[in-house]
C-alpha cells in the first residue's frame, strides 16, 4: 500500500472548509506534546495505532490532549485517517469527543483528541469495574443522545452512520459524561431519501456487527442501533460482546442475552456488582428495550431517538424508587424510613433504644427496594483473609474494626463493622444518606452483610492513606505542593456537590484530615457521615437547626 497515493486521494475529497476549522500540528510539535513518543505516556492502542497522552499548548496555557499515532502496519490507514478529520471537523455535540486537529507530516498521520480521564466504558466495566447502576445509566443516556445526534441532528443534510459502536469507542470525561469516539469507518447516510440504506464494504467489530448488514450489505442506522443494544447489555451483564473464555453458549453476549430474556430469566444475567442495585421495573424494562435494538427486523428496531426516551424513562424510575420508598411513614435525609425504628426524634433524648440496624436495611434499603447489593458473608470473609488482622485499617468506637478486602472480581473494597447496637443510629444515618448521594470524590456505600446478630458495611474503596496519617507523619514525604491542592480540590467538589448539587442539602459536620481518604494517585474521597445533617433550603442563608453541637476539636 502507497501511503503518499493514498492520502492524496482521501484527501482530495476533503473539503477545504473541513481542514480549516481544525488546527493542524507539526511533527515537531507532536514530538514535543508526547516527549518524542515516550512509551509511558501511552493510554490504549487500537486498530489505528498507539494513542499516547500529551500537552499541547493553547496560547498562552497548556492542556491534556490524547494523541493518535497510525502504525504502519495497521489495518486503517489514509482512507480512515481522513474520514476521521472530515467528520469531526463538521460535528460538534456534548457527547461526541472533542476534536483538536491533526498532523499530516511525510508517513505521519496523527489525530488529537481533547483528554478523557476516565478512559473507555469498556475499561470501567471489564477492569475497573467500579460503576454503579445509576451512572450506566447516565453513560448510556449520554452515549445513545450522541448517536442520535449523528444519525438525525447532524445539520449536514444528511445521518452519519458511526459503523463501529462499542463499549471501546465510548470515552468517558472528568464528569462521566459519555463522549463517541472514532469515526475512522463512518459514512454519510440518507435521511429522508427513498434509499435508508447505503451498499458498502462490511466493516466493524465483531459481537457488535448487525448480522443483517452482514449478510447483505446494506448499512443503515438500524445497524448502529443494533451495535448499541449489545452495548447495552454489555452494560447490565458486565460482560464482553465476545468472549470465547467461557461455554460457547455465553460466547455471543448478543446471542446469550437475547435467549435469556426470552427466557425470563433476567436475574441472572445481571452484572454481580449491580445485584440488588436495580429495581425489577427497571431491570426489565432495560432488558426489553437492549433486547428489541437486537430485533432481526429492521423495522422493529427502535430509533436512537426512542432509545434516549426509553432510557430516561428507566433513570427516571430508578431515582424515584431511591426517593420514595414504602410502607414507611417518615422522612430522613429526604428518605421515607420506618417510624417505628425512631422512638424520638429529640437528640438528646434519654429514651434511646437499640434501634435494629438489620431492619433497616432490608426495609428501607435492602430487601424489594433492592438500592443496595446484600453480600453474603462467605464473601466478605474471603475479601478479607477471614478478617485478617494484617487486613484492619483503622479501629472505631463507632463501627468496630475497618477492614481492606478485594472481591473475586479484583475489585477493592472496605468492609467496617460490626458496630455496636449503641451507634446504630448513626449507622442509620450514614446508609439513608449515601445511597442518595454519588461523587467521586465521596466514598461510595456498595452493599450490606448480615450474620447472625452482626451487620457489615462495605464500601467500593480500601484506602490508601488518611490526609492526616501522612500530614502528621513525620517521616512521610508523599505531599507536596501539588499532592496538597488536589487534595483539597478535591474535598471541596465533594461539599460543593453536598451542599448544592445532592438530592437533599447534606452538612458533613466533621471534615477534618482524618475523613479524608487517599488512593495511591491521592486522589481523596470525603468518609463518615455519621454525624451528618440534611437540610433544606427555606430561608436567604442556608442553616440547619440542631439542638447537640458535634464534630471534632
């Protein structure tokens, strides 16, 4: 292959208009974002080549930029090169990657694309695995609103057909929001022509590719939408489109999915992270809507236009189940709990009972409401080295022995308790707020275990560090300056979000070094929330009234 004939050739069908709403880079300049192409800076590698982060300057600033290199021995080549730059030079959406520009420089073809720093779906959901239910959701609303946008809203007169939808191709930014990614083998579709179809070379990846276009063909937007359910299942299952790991009846996740909600057997192929996460409403509505993208008849395919309305229908239900829950008759936090739990509201009241944490969490949380997983305590007990004393973290008069444990999944997590019946209350307190509340730089309550008279807590992060374990360490030399700002950035997104963004107004009432925890890239999550008030905003200055003064000295 001639690569200078090549490119001549994609290029001259490129418009001029295309090129110059696009910055072009020199090779030297490329050299310079990415140290010469230094191999630590290398984030993911496809079809295309490595892809490599770099800094690039915008005038008088710098920024993070993930930089595209195509390989010479790569199956694309100049053809997709340039369908990559003509395309998203023209489109420009909130939920399709931002693009920079580009370098044509001798055999270099290389593409620069605005940083994502929270990498692929695929990524998130097959080695991270730290998603929860309600952010999938958000992905793919986010996802399913950029594909409609290409396939109806491009304002280009006529669909884009993205032809490679996958969990890969779904980046996701600093917010989670999701962002459609390379558009090597996309085509112009019609709209509204007599044709809905366009004859082509069959292109994509296979577990993703609509086995109608396959054998005819004949691309249409339904063979995204096909693409997109399998994404969405990839999303439920927490499995991949193609795995030939496992039995040849789960190989195809298209295949096994389709046959399983034939089947009605819909528990079972939910993603074990997600398992008591999702109402059944949800969960079969979700399932229906990823089967019917599957459907063998174009026609009945839904749009990507009824997919975002049948998606946010879903989340929609999903929140109002975490709102609203019954047979309770009283509100903490903004969550409807069991009266009978509270045998006063007073804090100060010398009539406090041992208020049964366990009845709580299966009422309020737990049991049909499903918005927490219930673990087993086999489980937790090999998470954990059966509760290994090299495993405790921390010792606390509220919750007992904190624990550090990794799931069979490799997933990290902190297990505390079991707390004594004393501090179920704050306990209490603690779950009916972090079920409603979701932020990054907030630990994340994943689930419960029950043993006998015993209840654990676990949480989706064993700490590294405390902030004031190595404040006060005389011998640590892990902050500096720039350790010390981000993570105080950080803290203070997590209160803006609590004080501003969360279902209910929260105040911590205990932010200090100690609740602030560190994973080994510092990067902090705000802890303990047993002494946190929720609160609504009535008056001018936001206040809530209390009659007992807590908090640290």
């Amino acid at each position: 292959m001639s690569f200078p004939t090549c490119r001549q050739n994609a290029q001259s069908s490129l418009s001029l208009e295309s090129i110059q709403s696009c910055r072009q880079f020199t090779f030297s300049e490329i050299q310079l974002a990415t140290h010469d192409f230094d191999e630590s800076l290398v984030i993911g590698h496809g079809g295309f080549g490595k892809v490599y982060l770099g800094t690039i300057s915008n005038g008088s600033s710098r920024a993070g930029a993930a930089i595209k290199r195509l390989e010479s021995t790569s199956n694309q080549g100049a053809v997709e090169f340039w369908a990559e730059v003509e395309m998203l030079s023209k489109l420009r959406h909130c939920h399709l990657v931002s693009f920079i520009g580009y370098c044509n420089d001798g055999q270099e073809m290389i593409l620069v694309y605005e940083y994502m720093p929270n990498g692929t779906l695929a990524y998130r959901l097959h080695k991270y695995q730290n998603l929860t239910w309600l952010r999938r959701l958000k992905i793919c609303i986010g996802a399913a609103r950029g594909l409609d946008y290409l396939h109806t809203g491009t304002g280009i007169n006529h669909g884009v057909i993205h032809r490679d939808v996958k969990t890969s191709n779904i980046l996701l930014d600093n917010s989670w929001a999701a962002k459609i990614s390379d558009f090597g083998l996309s085509k112009i579709g019609p709209t509204n022509q007599p044709s809905t179809y366009v004859n082509t070379m069959v292109r994509g990846t296979f577990g993703y590719l609509d086995p109608n276009y396959f054998h005819t063909g004949k691309l249409t937007r339904k063979s995204d939408v096909y693409a997109f359910g399998v994404v969405l299942f990839e999303v439920l299952c927490g499995k991949k489109a193609v795995d030939t790991s496992i039995d040849e009846e789960q190989c195809s996740l298209a295949a096994w999915a389709h046959e399983s909600v034939k089947e009605g057997m819909l528990k079972q192929i939910v993603d074990l992270n997600l398992r008591g996460s999702i109402s059944s409403k949800c969960l079969k509505a979700f399932a229906r809507l990823a089967d019917s993208c599957l459907h063998s008849s174009l026609k009945q395919r839904p749009s990507m236009a009824q997919v975002v309305m049948g998606l946010e229908s879903i989340l929609a239900s999903q929140e109002k189940i975490k709102q609203t829950l019954s047979p309770l008759d009283m509100k903490i936090f903004g969550k409807l709990v069991p009266m009978f739990l509270f045998p006063s509201s007073r804090e100060n009241s010398d009539e406090r009972r041992n208020v049964s944490l366990e009845m709580y969490l299966h009422t309020a949380v737990g049991g049909d409401n499903q918005m927490l997983r219930r673990f087993d305590f086999d489980t937790i007990s090999v998470a954990t080295e059966n509760f290994s004393v090299a495993n405790i973290i921390s010792r606390d008069d509220w919750y007992g022995c904190i624990y550090k444990g990794k799931l069979n999944n490799r997933q990290d997590i902190a297990i505390s308790g079991p707390p004594q019946p004393c501090y179920y209350r704050t306990s209490i307190n603690e779950v009916s707020i972090l079920v409603q509340v979701e932020h990054k730089n907030l630990i994340q309550l994943l689930g419960y275990c029950i043993k006998g008279t015993d209840t654990y807590l676990i949480y989706d992060f064993a700490p590294y560090a405390t902030l004031s374990s190595l404040l006060f360490d005389p011998d640590s030399a892990l902050l500096g300056w720039d350790e010390r700002y981000k993570i105080v950035i950080g803290v203070a997104r997590a209160l803006v979000y609590l004080q501003q963004h969360a279902p209910i107004r929260i105040i911590h009432r205990d932010v200090n070094p100690s609740m602030i925890l560190l994973d080994e890239q510092m990067n902090p999550k705000l802890s303990n929330f047993k002494l946190a008030k929720g609160y609504t905003k009535t008056h001018e200055d936001d206040f809530c009234e209390t009659t007992l003064v807590a908090g640290t000295l």
